[in-house]
C-alpha cells in the first residue's frame, strides 16, 4: 500500500579542500576520517513530498523526485529498506545505486560499460522506519577507482 508522505533530508558533504577541481575519478582528494570545521562542509535541506510504501514481507520503499537544490532534477530517488540493508536507487537524468549495510563495504561498477569501480563504506546506518514514517541516518564514504572522493551524511525524516 503506498501513501504519500512529507519527506525532509537533511545532508552533509564533505569534500577535500587540496582541489576541489578534481577529476571525475577523484584524483587528489582525500578522505575526511572526522570532518572539522576547516573542513568546510556543505550542508542542504530538501523538503518534499513522496510516497512511502510497505510490502507483506516487510520492505519498505520510500521514493521522491529531486529537485535543483540537490542538483538532481530530472531525477528520482528511491530508498528500499530490508531489515539492516538499505539500497539507493536513482533514477532519470542521474543514475546510480548504492547500497548501505552498518559497517560494510559494498563495491559496484559504474561507466558506459560498466568498468569503473565505485565503493561505498558505511560507517553507520540506523533506521526505524515503519508505514507510520520515521527516521534513517545512514554516514559513509564514497571512492571512485580507488580514490576517496567524499563523506557524506544523511538523515531523513518520514511524517505522514
């Protein structure tokens, strides 16, 4: 059954300050293990509307249109939470799936023909999402052909 829901996701990336110029493969950056301050990190809230629904086996799939605040319009993003793993699906103009797990590192391949290598490492993730709504936290890294390109950290709040 699907319902429409108030979503608010508010996320922080932080990037390396050593060049910010860097290639699509994440040459010269570097991982920020705990961000700082001189850090300087970049904070966006996103307040929308989408649809939450919850299957008989016990998933939950949470989806809403991007907007030009993420700098994703034209795209569609949709979280499936089973259990302990959360799976990220983009879809429309910007496409990617990322998979959240606590404390694991999921690999996946990406590119026109599919070679290049994008891990993601979940340093924490936390759900209590029901079909009433609810909350996720989810904090991980992202490295592209071996190189650390950003963290991010996220949480997103589910009221009917």
């Amino acid at each position: 059954m699907k319902k429409q829901v108030e979503i608010t996701i508010t996320g922080t990336q932080y990037y390396s300050l050593a060049d910010r110029t860097a290639n699509a493969f994440g040459a010269h950056t570097r991982l920020l293990d705990s961000p700082s301050e001189n850090d300087d990190p970049q904070t966006v809230e996103l307040c929308t509307t989408g649809t939450l629904s919850y299957s008989r086996d016990g998933k939950i799939e949470l989806s809403y249109d991007e907007s030009e605040i993420t700098g994703l319009k034209g795209s569609r993003t949709t979280f499936t939470v089973d259990k302990d793993l959360v799976t990220l699906s983009r879809t429309g103009a910007s496409k990617a799936v990322l998979i959240f797990e606590n404390g694991k590192r999921h690999q996946l391949f990406t590119g026109l023909d599919g070679v290049v290598p994008v891990c993601v490492d979940c340093h924490s993730m936390s759900q209590s999402l029901t079909q009433s709504g609810g909350e996720m936290r989810v904090d991980y890294s992202v490295e592209v052909a071996g190189a650390a390109l950003e963290r991010n950290s996220y949480r997103i709040r589910v009221d009917l």
